[in-house]
C-alpha cells in the first residue's frame, strides 16, 4: 500500500470525492434530509496546514482521506487537525486500508503539530465509527456545525 499526497483540487481527487459524496448521498438517513457536499480547498489541504492523500494498493487507487488544521481547541489552546474525507472504495474494505490510512493521517498531522486531531462522521457509517474508537478516539462536543454529522470524536496525539 502506498500513500501519495496530490492537490484536493485536482482531477484525481475530485473523481475520488465525487465518488465518496455520492456513496454518502444514496445511504444518507432520510430522516436527516439531504446530504450536503462540501468540496475542499487547496488551501486547507496543503502543507503544513494540512494534507490529501490518495491511497494505491498493486498499482490502483483504492481511496483517499485528508487532514487540515482548524482553530484551536477553545479551553486549552491546543493545536488541532481534523480527519476529512477518509474513503475507500467498496471492493477495498475491510483488509486493514482504512485503518493505515487514518494512522498515516495521524502521523502527518503530528509531524504539522497537531496536539489532537478530532473529526465528525453519522451514526450511519457504522464501520467507520468503529474504526475511530478502535483507533483511540472518544465522544467529544460538536466542534463544527456540520449539518451531515451526528457524532463528533477527539484523540490527543502530543
């Protein structure tokens, strides 16, 4: 598996967040109304404020996540990075990517100074949940008002 940043704008990881929004579309709860994209900037997603990355296994792209830094933690000050976008494609779950993905995020959001990398996601997306309590991430206060999240997580990483 290999791990490759690019620009979040670019054609390659617009086609990879096209694919990622509309898998989220067609499973979003309809309790909750429509899901609602939001496409990333250059800006969030380039070094040191962030990252994107494409993930590659035997040569194919198999998915994508990025990390970026947002404001501080409001009571400590800290340096925080959120997960953004972590996707892989259907046929690749379940054999350890998503996990390396998230842990290569990590590394690179420590290595930009992150003290604690938070990140949202919906009761829906089960697996992923799971992934991130798994890894070490705990419930915490919505820290955005992103109007597709139900559950927001944190993990102190300094």
């Amino acid at each position: 598996m290999r791990f490759r940043e690019v620009d979040v704008t670019s054609a390659e990881a617009l086609a990879l967040l096209q694919a990622y929004f509309a898998e989220r579309a067609a499973g979003f709860p309809a309790e909750q109304g429509e899901y609602r994209p939001t496409y990333p900037t250059a800006q969030q997603f380039t070094p040191p404020a962030g990252v994107f990355l494409v993930v590659e296994e035997h040569g194919e792209v198999i998915g994508c996540g990025g990390v970026r830094r947002i404001q501080r933690r409001p009571d400590t000050y800290e340096v925080r990075f959120e997960v953004k976008h972590l996707w892989l494609a259907p046929a690749a779950r379940g054999r350890g990517a998503g996990r390396r993905l998230l842990q290569e995020l990590e590394h690179r959001a420590v290595e930009f100074g992150a003290q604690e990398l938070v990140l949202d996601t919906n009761a829906s997306l089960e697996a992923a949940g799971g992934l991130y309590r798994s890894s070490g991430y705990v419930g915490i206060e919505p820290y955005n008002a992103n109007p597709n999240a139900t559950h927001w997580y944190g993990k102190r990483v300094d």
